[in-house]
C-alpha cells in the first residue's frame, strides 16, 4: 500500500469539528492536510493505523491530537490569568545536600521551621543544597532563611562564622532542570549571586526574584568556590505550574 501524505499549512484551528467520522485514519489524515508539499511512505501490509504525534504527544487520531492541544492551550490560558505565586513553606517535597551534618539532616531546609537548621558535614568545594520540586515548574522568586546565631551566617560569604572582610566567594540561589552533583557548580538559570554583606544586612538574606520565566524542577543554594560550609534554615520558593508552550503550527510525525 503506498500512501501519499500532505505535511505543511496545517492549521488545525481551522478546523474545530474535532468528532469528524473517521473509519480510515489514513482518510482523516488526508483530509486535514494540504496539498502543497507531499511525501510518500510505503505502509506495511495488513497496517490498519497509523501513529500521529506533535510536541512530545502522541495520538492515534487527528482528533485526539486536536483535543490535546485545545487542552493545553485553554490550561496554559488558566494559568496565565492565576494571581502571582507567593513564597511556599516546601514541607513534604525532597531535599538534597553535597554532604549533610548527621544531626542536620538536608530536611531541615523543608520543614518549615526557619530556626532548625541544615548543615553541611564540614566544608566542602561549590556546597550546595537543593529540593526538588517534582516537576518543572516556573520559579518567581525564592527566600533563604540563613543561619543567624553565633555570627556562622557570614558562613554564606565565606568559609568562617566570623567574618571581617566585607566580601567574599559568596553564593547563588537559583534554579535548574537538572540536580546539582559532586563540587559542580550547579546549573540552569542563577537568580542571583550575592558577595557582599551589604547585601544580607544582619546575616539576612532578602527574597530573591528569577528573571521572567524561569522554569526548572530543582531550586538550590550554593556556595561558591573551596572550604564552604553551608548551614541554614529554611527554603521558601514561589512557584507556578508550567505549560509547555503550544506550537502557532503543530508539528506532525506520522509512524507506522
Ligand atoms: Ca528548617
């Protein structure tokens, strides 16, 4: 069987009767194409189907591909018209450390208590923190609760609690779609980097906004650069669920 497909100027906007019969998918299929531009591909004998996908979706009809994108389309839409997200306590979501404190252990970052901490289990090279989100989300804005007891929240700048210099390595918070690992520096999209105790007055960090956007599953803080002993106390995040953007055009794949 030898079957000609149409594969451009598609626009399935165009066309809302989504529960049109189709007792040969490879009729629908046609039916919905141009006939500007052609390819031809051999079915395999005996073949009653055919697969059809757009943006990461796969479908076995024209009209379950339509209903998917006017889903994500009226859900992307939903979100938009949602008020900004405010910081979150992030209790019952997973944290991870570069090493942890046996007696601080990575959840004390996520169990909204600002005063317990957690705890590096002594210094390390580019120590970092992190909690996952479960999925990709887009990241507004995110607030570290530093340790604030016995002058260790200048720990943040650099490698000691007490600190007389007015800089140091510093730290970044920011978020990525991929975990941080070993004494790499982390990934994705830094927020901010911050240096100077200006900028965390009475070892305080400030709410930190992410550029507009920003999208990504694992939200961290690390310290930058060797000997960094990292101890805090709490993560707060903002955060939004997150829709793939929808293509103006889909973009058909057809398989057998
Ligand atoms: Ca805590």
């Amino acid at each position: 069987m030898t079957l000609l497909l149409g594969t451009t100027t598609v626009d399935p906007e165009l066309t809302d009767d989504v529960s049109m019969s189709t007792p040969d998918p490879f009729a629908s299929i046609m039916s919905i194409t141009s006939q500007t531009e052609y390819v031809q591909r051999d079915a395999p004998a005996g073949q009653t189907s055919v697969n059809i996908s757009f943006a990461g979706y796969s479908a076995t009809s024209y009209a379950d591909m339509l209903t998917e994108r006017k889903k994500r389309k009226a859900a992307a839409a939903a979100a938009a018209l949602l008020p900004k997200p405010s910081l979150k306590f992030l209790n019952g979501y997973t944290a991870t450390m570069q090493s942890s404190d046996p007696g601080y252990t990575p959840s004390n970052g996520v169990d909204g208590n600002v005063n317990n901490l957690a705890h590096s289990d002594g210094p390390g090279t580019n120590t970092w923190w992190q909690v996952d989100l479960g999925a990709e989300h887009v990241v507004s804005e995110i607030k570290l609760h530093n340790r604030i007891t016995h002058g260790c929240g200048w720990r943040i700048l650099n490698g000691a609690c007490k600190m007389d210099a007015e800089s140091g390595p510093g730290f970044t918070l920011g978020v990525s779609s991929t975990p941080c690992t070993g004494t790499n520096l982390c990934g994705g999209t830094v927020c901010r980097t911050i240096t100077h105790r200006s900028e965390i007055p009475g070892m305080k960090v400030p709410s930190v906004s992410c550029p507009a956007n920003t999208v990504g599953r694992f939200v961290y803080v690390q310290l930058l650069g060797p000997n960094r002993v990292l101890n805090f106390g709490e993560m707060q995040v903002a955060f939004a669920d997150y829709f793939a953007p929808v293509p103006e055009l889909p973009e058909f794949e057809f398989s057998w």
